[in-house]
C-alpha cells in the first residue's frame, strides 16, 4: 500500500516553484462561453480557484452551474474563452498527465475483463502492462474486487462498476484525481458506501481530489473545502472550509457541526433563489 | 417455461410446420391433379435433388463462393469507407452524397453493364453481390463508430490517445454490433446480387439453373433450385448470427441469455 502514498510537498517539480509549491491547481480569470444558434451562453464566468497540493475540495452547485465545465477545464478536455489553468506553475494546453479521471457514467469497456479496464491507462501509454498488473491487482483489492478481476463489466452490479473506474482512475497513481459527479447514478447506500470508501483513500494517501457533486451532504462529507457554485453564469460564490475531525464516519452527518455546515450552504442556496424555503 | 418455449421445442416447431406444409402441398397437388408442369410435388422435387447431387451441389458451390466474395469485399472495403467518412468531413461530404445516390439505382440495372465489363464469369456476380451488400454496411458501421459515448472520448482524450488507439481499441469495438447488424442484411443482399448476376449471363450457379430450366418448363428444377436457396441462404444468415454470438458475447440482446442480471 506504501506506493499510494505519496507526499504533495516532496513531489513539487525541482523544488524551484517553492512558493507555489501548496498551490497544485491555480485558475485565474476564467471565462468559458458556448457558442450556439440561440445565442452565447456563459457557461463560467471569472473563476478564480488556487486548489492546494493534497487537499480534498468540492465543486458544489445546482445543474447548468458549469461545475463540469470547471473539471473539464482542468483536465484540459476544453479551450477556455479568456483566462488560464495552472497546474505546478505550468498551463494546461493538453490533458495534463499525472492526472486520473473518474465520470458519473462508468464507461467501462464491456469487452474487456475488469483487470484489462483498469489496465487501459497503461495500454493507452504504451507501457507494459505485465508490469502493471500487481498494481491493478493491489487496488482492486483496496476496493474489495479482486476475486472479480477477470469477469466483465456486464456481469457487475453499477456500484462496482464505479469502483472499477476510480481503480482505473488511480492506476497510474497520479497525484492528481478529477471525479465528476462519479456517484450521482447510484442509490443512496451504495452511494454512502463510496463516500466511505473514497474517504477512508484520501485519508491514506493525501491525493489532490477534485469532486464534483450536487448534493450538499456528500460535499461537506468528503471535503477540507467546498466551492459553492451559482448559475447563469456559473460563478463561484463562496469557499468553505470544512473543519471536521478526520477520519469521518458516516454518523458524522447527524452531529450538529455537520449539520451546520449543511444549513449553511442550504441558505447560500435559498439566498441566490436556487432552492425554494419551505414554510 | 413449458417444453415448446424450450430450445428443442422452437426447432422441433419449425420442423414440423414445414412438414405439414409440404404435406398439404403433396396431397394437393394429387387431389386436385395439378399438372407437375405447374406445380411439382415436393417428393418429386426432392428425388431430383437427391438423384443428382453432385451436379446439384457444384452448382450450390459457385453461388455460394460468388456470394461469399461479394460479402468479404464489402465488409473490408465498407470499413474502410466507414472509417473514412466517420474522420474526414470532406470523405462524409463527397463519398456519403455518391452512396446514397448510387444505392437509389436498382443493382440489375447495372448488371448489363458488368457482364459487358468482366465478362459471363463469377467476377461479374461477385462484383454485383458486392455492389448491393456493401451499402447496409457502411451505412450501421457509421452509426457504430459514431455511438461511442461522449464521456468515452474524453477518457481516450484524458489519457492522451492517438487517433489510431481511439479507434481500434475503443470506437471498433463499440461498433460491432451495429456492424453485425448491417452485416446480416448484407449478407442476403449478396446472395440476391449473386443470383441477379447468373439470371443475366452466366454457366453455372443456382441463378443459371433456374435461368437455363425456364424454357423448357422444367418447374421440377426450378423447385430444387429454390429449396436449395432457401437452405443456402438462412445457413448463411445463421452463419453471420453465430459470429455475433462469438464475436460480441457482452451485447445488450444477449445479456438476457446466461449472464447474471446486475443488482445494484
């Protein structure tokens, strides 16, 4: 397990950057707009986000509120209208490696067995797989599917699904993970189960986490930060420090700190008319 | 799950249909003393076939190569053209407009002309059987290739795939079934293209048999030739059928058959 972990602040590139050495992710003056027949819609708008080298932050907002748009703009998968995305100092043009990347749908490859999908990073690098494959043993056995590496995706249930695509995620141990909205097709006690699993990793291996939710429980949940989102156009609103003993169980969510962050973020909501207050 | 819902009782069902049909056939052709000129019992066709089976079957075997050449050409070039029109906006443009446009065209209007082209061989009939498959085809291999999910690219993309990696590892496999599909139609397609190409000039084939009994009212032949049609074609259907099964055992239509139902 000792591989996983890996240490933020020795792994800064060539320790000349030491002043941006806690900063892994800078974006600044960000714009994104679409161009359509209707006309422009402004999907962000002045983004300004430094995300620390180890930290685990959430990206939290209603639908259409670009918080995708955002992830996919630091995987490097968009061209962005104005602004910059800076990961270690350096702009991303192309899809930065040392970076895995985790989606709601699992797009896993029915044709290959769950140990060849965690392996498709490693193919797609050209790396020998041989060498890879006690890594890709080792992780599924993190996740407890080990004794599933050579079925197939189509004979699993969707909650190990998703496991197989965070192993496929981690494969290549990047220091960076970008997860978008990966349990957001799950029903809620499998969902819980992730959370509890995903936490329980960041806690053993301080990866730079990038998690993108709609639902203010899971965020407060998992996260040393939130950042709440507004829409129309997709904005940041707020940044919130999540000061929760760690490691987090899931009875964390009836105390009354969690709690408050919780009402907190729900009246962020409720103040940008994004939910309604009941009576 | 009674017994006729059952594998062996599905083939059992069709088996027997087709004897009370030729049953019923056989009794009324000697009920109504239809004229074999017209009609043939089915035990008459039968003993022809079954007399000559040598002739019969060289027969068989030149259509069915004739077939089997025109479907290979197609699949390999279809793929190719699929591949092309799927990467390249100009291919799509030019070479989709000229597919559809030929494919409006009745193939046995053309068939003349490639007899005059390659001559009374099976080059013609391979040509044809090639030329009328080879449009479902590249039509379901473009709507494979481009079915792959969005969120599928930007893993490849993530990952830094080339566009070869993207294709061969990712986009062709999702495509296959699609592909199949246009294959299976394919597949009857050339066999008909076959048969056009031996009705307009040729020396051998189930097309010249039936083209050469014609005139001197040889219906017995006729019949026998068409039997064997009917036998050659759901065999090659089937064949292409057995090859999805291997080929792409995780496809959604299958994933009822043995597989384990996913509980969340």
């Amino acid at each position: 397990m000792s591989e996983l972990v890996r240490d933020p602040v020795t792994e800064a590139p060539n320790g000349a950057s030491d002043a941006v050495s806690d900063v892994y992710v800078r974006i600044s003056g960000l714009d994104k707009t679409y161009h359509s027949e209707r006309g422009d819609v402004e999907a962000l708008k002045a983004i300004d986000l430094d995300i620390r080298g180890g930290e685990f932050i959430s990206i939290l907002g209603p639908s259409g509120c670009g918080k995708s748009t955002l992830l996919k703009c630091i995987a490097g998968l968009e061209d962005l209208t104005a602004g910059a995305v800076d990961i270690r100092g350096r702009p991303v043009t192309a899809p930065p490696l040392d970076t895995g990347i985790v989606f709601q749908r699992d797009v896993l490859l029915d044709w290959r067995s769950v140990l060849d999908n965690v392996l498709l990073p490693i193919e797609f690098a050209r790396l020998k797989t041989r060498n890879w494959r006690e890594k890709a043993l080792e992780l599924l056995h993190l996740f407890e599917l080990e004794a599933f590496a050579d079925r197939f995706p189509w004979e699993l249930s969707g909650g190990m699904r998703q496991r197989v695509a965070i192993c496929r995620g981690l494969i290549r141990d990047p220091a960076l993970l970008l997860m978008d909205e990966p349990f957001g097709a799950l029903d809620a006690i499998t969902r819980d189960e992730l959370n509890l699993e995903l936490e329980r990793i960041w806690e053993r291996t301080h990866k730079t986490i990038v998690f993108i939710t709609h639902s203010i429980p899971e965020a407060v949940f998992l996260s040393s930060r939130v950042v709440v989102m507004s829409r129309n156009p997709g904005r940041i609103v707020e940044v919130l420090d999540i000061e929760l003993d760690r490691p987090r169980a899931l009875d964390i969510r009836e105390t009354p700190a969690f709690t408050k962050y919780v009402r907190h973020i729900r009246e962020t909501f409720e103040g940008l008319g994004i939910m309604k207050r009941g009576r | 799950m009674g017994f006729w819902s059952s594998k062996k009782g599905r083939v059992l069902n069709v088996v027997l249909v087709l004897i009370g049909f030729c049953l019923i056939w056989e009794a009324a052709v000697h009920v109504f003393a239809i004229k074999a000129f017209l009609l043939p019992p089915p035990s008459k066709v039968i003993t022809d076939i079954v007399s000559q089976p040598l002739w019969y079957g060289m027969h068989t075997l030149v259509t069915l190569k004739e077939t089997a050449l025109g479907f290979a050409l197609a699949v390999l070039v279809g793929l190719i053209m699929a591949i092309g029109i799927v990467f390249s906006r100009f291919v799509e443009q030019t070479l989709y407009t000229f597919l559809v446009a030929m494919n409006s065209i009745p193939k046995v209007a053309i068939a003349p002309l490639f007899i005059v082209w390659f001559g009374a061989g099976i080059e013609p009939k391979i040509a044809i059987a090639f030329l009328i498959a080879v449009f479902p085809i590249v039509i379901d291999t473009v709507l494979g290739l481009r079915s792959v999910e969005p969120d599928m690219l930007d893993l490849a993309r993530s990952m830094r795939g080339s566009a070869m990696q993207t294709l061969w590892k990712i986009r062709f496999p999702t495509a296959l079934p699609s592909m199949f599909a246009g294959m299976k139609v394919g597949i009857s397609f050339a066999f008909i293209g076959s048969i056009v190409g031996e009705f307009v000039a040729s020396q051998a084939g189930l097309g010249f048999v039936i083209d050469s009994a014609q005139p001197t009212f040889d219906t017995t032949r006729i019949f026998a030739a068409i039997l064997l049609l009917a036998v050659v074609g759901t065999a090659l259907f089937y064949v292409i059928e057995l090859a999805e099964r291997t080929f792409i055992p995780w496809h959604v239509s299958r994933r009822r058959e043995g597989a384990p139902a996913p509980s969340h």
